[in-house]
C-alpha cells in the first residue's frame, strides 16, 4: 500500500459527520498524540485503497515480509507478477508490511 501525501488542513474541505461519544472516546484513546480527525482521515483513506481496483493486491518484492504455504480456492491473481493462480494450484500467501495477506505464486519470489 503506497502511503499518501499530506497536505495541510488549510487545504482540507471541512465536513461534519455525527459519531458516537463512545466511538469518539475510542477513537481519541487510539490516535494518542496525532488526534482522532488524523486517524479517521487514515482509516478513510486506508478504507478507499483496499476498494479501488488500483491498489488492489499490487504489491512489491519489498513490501514481503513473510510467506505461508497455502492452496487456492478459487482463482487468485499473484500480487507480484499479476499470473492467474488457478483453484486448488499451490500459492503463498505474503504478509505484507501494513498486515495484509496477498495472493503469490509459488515462483513468484525466485529471483
């Protein structure tokens, strides 16, 4: 996942969204320092990444940091070289430095 710019908050719109007191207590709790609006911007963010068809499962050799052996279940595509990765056909499965598990095939880390 590519981390996103920052811009200053000058450059933000401003938005009004209703929460909970029990969330936002959550939600201060969790985001310490940087503040919750930082946090929720994050999650949003994070949120959009996961959905759009650009970041989905493209990763980098880099961005690895663990494999598990694993079988398909229906069609996979390798997160690294984009080949198809048909059902019950071996695969790994990379955890990926933000904690996300992506499809890899089995040759996929060879150099």
């Amino acid at each position: 996942m590519q981390t996103l710019p920052r811009i200053s908050t000058t450059e933000m719109e401003v938005t009004s969204i209703r929460l909970e007191r029990e969330l936002k207590d959550r939600l201060k709790a969790l985001a310490g320092n940087r503040g919750y609006q930082a946090l929720i911007r994050e999650v949003l963010w994070n949120y959009i990444q996961q959905k759009s068809e650009e970041s989905s499962q493209k990763v980098s050799r880099q961005d690895i940091r663990a494999t598990i052996a694993a079988t398909a279940e229906r069609e996979e595509t390798c997160a690294l070289t984009g080949v198809v990765i048909s059902p019950q056909e071996p695969m790994l499965l990379g955890l990926t430095l933000s904690g996300e598990m992506a499809p890899l095939s089995i040759d996929s880390l060879s150099e």
